[in-house]
C-alpha cells in the first residue's frame, strides 16, 4: 500500500511524493494522522542542519486515528483519536529507571530521528499513544507536544501565587507557557516580542499583557526565556528581578556568549536560573501530558486561538516556507491530512 508524505532526501530537499506504507511491528500501531503542526526546529532541520539521516519524513506534533495495530491485545485501539508523545525512550538508562523519560540518554524521536508525521499514515510506539474525547479537536491534539513543552517550563519556574511572569519571545509556545502561567497563579504575565506584529495574538488570549523589547522597563518575579538568542538572553537577566527566577528554554541559533555586565547580573542579582527541555509523560499516570490533555478537555487552555495558519496537506511546502521566509507573522502553522474523504 501507498501512501503520500513529506520526504527529506537532503539539506533543502523536501519532496511530497508516494511512500510505503509503515511497518508494523510488535507493541507499535500506525497512526492515520489527521492534523500536524509544523514547529519552528523543523525549519533549521528542514533548510539548515537536516535529520539524523536520509531519507526522513519530518514532523513530530501530530494527532490522529489508530489505523492498525501489530498485537492483537491493543486491538481495541483502532479507530481511537490519539496524540501522540513523539519521545521514544530506551526504558534501560538510569533517568528512565527513574521515570524522567524526557532526559533518556539513548532516545529515538518520530520526526527526526525516524519517520515522523508530516505523512498520511506514521508509526509509533502504542506506549506513546494518548487517547483522547472528542471534546478535543484534531488540531488541539496535534498542540499538545508544545503545550506540553510549555508546561513543563512553568513548573520548571515554580510559580507562586501573585507572582509577576515575563516570558521574552512569541513563538506559540511562548503564548502557551504565558496560559500556563496564569493558570498557576501569577497575577501579571507579560509577553515580551521585538515588535507589533504579534500583539493580535495577544489580544485573542485573557489576561495576558503584551509589550515589545523596548518598552519591558520593569522586572517581574519569574523570566521565561524562549528564543535562544544572545539578545533575548541577556534581556531575560536584565529583566528578571533580584533573587528571582528565569528558566531558560530557547533552542540556541548559534553560540551563546554573555557580555561581561550581563554576567556580572547573574551574580549581583543573585538569580536561580534553570534549563528546561521537552516534557515529562508516563502513559496513565500524571505527567505534563496528562494535565494537558485535562486542561483542553475543560478549555482552560485557548490552543486553538494560537493557530494563525492552516493549510491543507499538499500545501505544507507554502506553511515551511512562510516561516523560514517570515513571509509574515505567524504563531502555530497546522497542517491538514486525510481530510478529502
């Protein structure tokens, strides 16, 4: 059987064109996907750095329907709606002992390391399946990685209640933690961007405050870091109070190098500083993912309000490219896949 996808043969080799379809082995499933979000490290892996290897299909924010299953004890799975938490841990190494999956010393991922979403029909691991009401939409499903990422920031940030929060950046997952943020307690939560192109966003989004790098004269009690950049770095330790918190997330462009004053503030201000990568899951058990998805059953989160673009499956190529380009704002570009049936 066949099946049409996204293939990376090489750097700035992207082709959508006939793939086979996945196999499927013992304890895994084939996921039918039916929304994928494009994220902004597929840009740099897509027409910058690449995959592990070639041929890849990328994508890892993915939802869909249970199309097959190897065993027949997960049978009852078929036709579930899933998300699906793109981390595939070795289970063996000591940080997965200890159930901190998202640190594995030995992980694979779906849409990197292996085929990933941005195809009609993907593989995965039926441990990684979450399965999911219809109170939750195929696009909501397909947010729940960075909503989780999100999360997993917040937490990371132990907000108290009445805290002031600043996350410095506007991606979608920037809008996400800043929901997160709210959501835990803070009183006043500020979304810092370079300028006024992302402030309609801000405005679809309650309580949440916009203001652009040159106007953030004040210091707030928690700082969020999420670009990855030297100047949005050292504005996030200039903008964090004295004995506060700032919880760096970004992935880096290049080569992170802080000026000496900048450091000197580390130091003088007394910071608690904190890195944060991906998010935690254990299937069936409380994890980031689990409050996610009990957050968007409830609607106390507005992810669909961070979708500024959609395009249909054979058009995903114009969705990369407006975020590559900046052809203009954006904030989560979602795909459309099995929708002509």
């Amino acid at each position: 059987m066949k099946m049409k996808g996204y293939s990376l043969h090489a750097v700035n080799n992207l082709c959508y064109e006939k793939l086979e379809y996945p196999k499927c082995e013992s304890g895994w499933c084939v996921v039918k996907v039916k929304a994928a979000g494009i994220c902004s490290s597929d840009i740099p892996r897509v027409y910058m750095k690449g995959t592990y290897h070639f041929p890849t299909v990328p994508g890892h924010e993915f939802s869909g329907v249970v199309d097959k299953v190897a065993d027949k004890g997960n049978e009852y799975l078929v036709g579930k709606k899933v998300g699906i938490f793109p981390l595939i841990p070795c289970r063996k190494c000591e940080q997965c002992q200890n159930g901190h999956y998202e640190m594995c010393a030995n992980y694979d991922y779906v849409g990197s390391r292996r085929d990933g979403g941005f195809a009609e029909y993907v593989a995965v691991p039926v441990w990684n399946l979450i399965e999911l009401s219809d109170e939750i939409s195929f696009e909501e499903a397909a947010m729940m990685e960075p909503l989780a990422v999100a999360l997993h920031a917040m937490k990371k940030a132990d907000i108290k209640n009445n805290d002031t929060v600043a996350i410095i950046g506007t991606g979608m997952i920037a809008f996400a933690a800043a929901q997160w943020a709210r959501k835990l307690g803070a009183t006043k939560v500020v979304v810092v961007g370079r300028s006024e192109s992302k402030r309609k966003i801000a405005n679809n989004i309650p309580e949440i405050e916009y203001i652009t790098f040159k106007d953030c004269e004040k210091e707030f009690d928690v700082v969020l870091e999420a670009v990855g950049s030297n100047s949005a770095i050292d504005k996030a330790i200039n903008t964090v109070k004295a004995g506060g918190r700032l919880v760096l997330m970004g992935n880096p462009e290049g080569e992170i190098d802080l000026k000496q004053n900048t450091y000197w503030r580390i130091l003088r201000k007394q910071l608690h500083i904190t890195g944060t990568w991906n998010s935690s899951y254990e299937k069936n058990r409380d994890c980031d993912w689990s409050e996610v998805k009990k957050a968007l059953e409830r609607h106390e989160i507005k992810a669909s309000a961070l979708i500024s673009h959609f395009y249909n499956q054979d058009a995903l190529k114009f969705g990369m490219e407006l975020m590559h380009k900046h052809r203009e704002p954006y904030c989560k570009v979602m795909t459309l896949w099995n929708r002509g049936e």
